[in-house]
C-alpha cells in the first residue's frame, strides 16, 4: 500500500477562530440555560445555578479540546491538475476537486476570520452533490495566492 502524500496543515491561528467560534456559541448557551432556570425549571427544586454552570464548564473544557482537534483534522494539497481537501473528526473526509470541474472561487471572511487575517477558498463546481468545497484556515494572502494560482490553471486549460 502506497502511502499517501503530506498534506499541508491550516495556518496555525485557526485554532483561534474556532475557539472564539466555540466561545461564542458557550455564551450563547449559558444565556439560554439561564432563561430556562428562570422560566421552566424556576418550580423545581434544583439549584438556580446548576443548569448554567455546567453548561459554562462543559463549553469551557470543549473550548480547550475541540479547536486543537478540528485543526489537525483538516489538511490540503495543491497538485497540478487538483485540489485535495482531507477534513472531520468522526466522518473522515477526503476530496479530490479537478481544477476542470471549477466554475468560479470565493473568498471568504467573516469578522472573526478578518481579525486574524485569515480567509476561506470556497471553490464551487459543476455538479449538485458537493458542488462547494470550502477551505477554512488559509491566511488572506495564500488564498488569493491559491486562487489566482487555480484561475490560471484553468485559463491555460480553456486556451
């Protein structure tokens, strides 16, 4: 069996993202936990602070594990003629995208993305099922470096 060929890992401030990310939706949650100790659960005899807390803490602890996990899980390769993209922690998957089969790239960046300088290459592909591949993690400049690579790939293939 052949081995396969490294992949390039995400820029390490991805890791940031996802955690301000899994912050984010932490807070998010612990709010609603409130809501409901306030209204639902304000009869029963559980403690006021119980729902909340343990829905901080565990966020917390997800906070510190999950970001460094869903970085290593994602990687990518730029060949010649193809994109391979190798993603998720329980359902591994791995995407091959001919540079043929690209009708047009994005990039992408949210506010949380734009303050770390970071950018998404989402390439979009003839076809329905998966016709979106996107690529989380890439610094602003080495996505418009990887894009303006593929789009003169596929000029030299059209001319």
């Amino acid at each position: 069996m052949e081995a396969e060929p490294a992949m390039t890992p995400l820029d390490p401030r991805q890791i940031k993202v996802l955690r301000v990310r899994l912050l984010i939706a932490t807070l998010a949650l612990t709010g609603v936990a409130v809501l409901i100790c306030l209204g639902p659960l304000r009869a029963t005899p559980i403690p006021f602070g119980v729902l909340p807390a343990t829905v901080a803490l565990l966020g917390l602890l997800a906070c510190l594990i999950l970001p460094g996990r869903r970085y290593r899980a994602w990687g990518y390769r730029e060949e010649e003629e193809e994109l391979h993209v190798r993603r998720g922690l329980l359902l591994r998957v791995q995407t091959a995208v001919p540079f043929a089969r690209v009708q047009h790239i994005d990039l992408a960046q949210g506010p949380i993305e734009r303050r770390y300088g970071l950018a998404r290459l989402i390439l979009h592909t003839a076809g329905t099922r998966g016709a979106s591949i996107p690529l989380p993690g890439l610094a602003r400049e080495e996505a418009e470096a990887m894009r303006d690579r593929i789009r003169a790939k596929i000029r030299e293939d059209l001319g």
